[in-house]
C-alpha cells in the first residue's frame, strides 16, 4: 500500500524574473513501513520535497496523495485542513532540534499533543512511553541546555513519535551531529521503523545516512535520476541468499 504518492509534482518558485525550478516532473510512491533515503547535492530539491510532503509547501502542478487522501485535486484546502492533515499523519525531524530553551524535556515532547489529546494522563503516558524508547526516561526534567547534542536530537525524535504518526519526515537529521551520536541517530531511527512500521523519509548527504540499507532516490536539479536499493543492501541480501 502507497502511504505517500506523487504524481507529475512540480515545484517552481518566482523569486525575480526568472523563475526558479525546484522540482520538475517527479513521479514518486512510498510504501507503507518503507524507509526512503532522499540524496542529493545542496539545491537538487531535497528540502523541498520534504515541504511538499509535509504540507509545509504546496505544489505549482501535479497531485500529491498522503494515505490515499488527496491532498491538491484542484481544490484549494485551507490552512485548517492542512493543519489537521499534519497533526493527524505526520512527525517532523530537523537538522535543527527547535527545542524550546523554558520547557523541560518532559514539557518539550509534551508540547504538540496538547493540541491532540486533553487528558493530563494520557498525554504523560504518550510523552513517556516516547522518552523511553529513546532513553531519555531519566531526564525529562532537564532542560534542552542541560544534555547533550545527541541528546537534544532524541527530544526532537520522541516528539516527533509521541503522537504515534503514519509518517515521518527527517531533514539532515545527523548534520549538527559528530559522528558517534550520527551513528547513534541513524541507529534509533531504523529501529522505531522496523518495530513501529512507521513511514520513513530522510533526506541527507551524509555518507553514512546513504549507506544504510534502505531504499535510496538521487535527486540533482530537481529530478530524480536514481531509484534503487543502496549497494550496501544489495550486499547485504546476496550474502542473506548465500
């Protein structure tokens, strides 16, 4: 089942005279529980094919579908719809944590579900089922200048599970990162996808982000050029089959 589908997406920004194409053409699904690597140089589209999915962005032609929903059928929805679809589907992680510095650990994964659920309870059980899949139970009364980098990194991915979304985003998650807590990361990511099943979309030029063992699509001046399972899973599964 596709949980993410574009068809014919293109993206053109008007910023002078001459317009700026950002995406052109891409044709594009995502399977249910499929982690999805999106490579490519600085400008190739990356970032922006993440702002399309994400509905932080819309597109100037093609149909963007999210769980079989379609998002622009020619109707133009409103902010409050869009609204909705992020907070209902989605989990967003930035290369930049966006912790809030005045909240706690605790208070700063629990932030985005008090628009989802009212119960006191029920949104403590969420934000700390969430802070113990990424280890972080025993500081969640710290705050974001109180831990670590890696650490912050992991606030910014409880908080993108707690609500338990259909759908992850993660743009140069790794980039603020040294290459222990990258690894570290990379590590904590794939394993909430292959136990949560949840939709992965990553984009990166980390070398160690492109070669995890996962599908891969190159991008470069907003097309893509490559769609394939990395070598190293390639290997991987001859070896298997061996």
């Amino acid at each position: 089942m596709s949980m993410i589908e574009l068809q014919n997406i293109s993206k053109i920004y008007y910023p002078g005279k001459v317009p700026a194409v950002a995406l052109q053409d891409v044709s594009l699904q995502v399977q249910e529980g499929e982690f999805l690597v999106v490579a490519g140089a600085s400008g190739s589209g990356k970032s922006t094919l993440l702002n399309l999915i994400g509905l932080m962005d819309e597109p100037t032609s093609g149909m963007l579908i999210i769980d079989s929903l379609e998002i622009n059928n020619g109707k133009k929805r409103n902010e409050k719809q869009l609204t909705k679809l992020r907070r209902d589907y989605l989990g967003f992680i930035f290369q930049s944590f966006h912790l809030i510095p005045t909240l706690t650990v605790f208070e700063n994964v629990e932030h985005p579900l008090r628009n989802i659920e009212r119960d006191v309870y029920a949104r403590r059980h969420l934000v700390e089922s969430a802070l113990e899949d990424v280890g972080l139970i025993d500081f969640m009364k710290r705050y974001p200048n109180e831990i670590s980098g890696g650490q912050q990194q992991r606030v910014s991915i409880a908080r993108a599970f707690a609500k338990n979304p259909a759908i992850v985003l993660a743009d140069e998650p790794t980039a603020n990162l040294d290459s222990v807590n990258g690894s570290s990361i990379l590590a904590l990511m794939e394993k909430m996808n292959q136990e949560k099943k949840v939709t992965f979309v990553l984009a990166s030029h980390d070398p160690e982000v492109l070669s995890l063992n996962h599908r891969q699509i190159l991008l470069k001046d907003g097309v893509i050029i490559k769609d394939e399972i990395s070598k190293a899973g390639k290997n991987k599964g001859d070896k298997n089959e061996k």
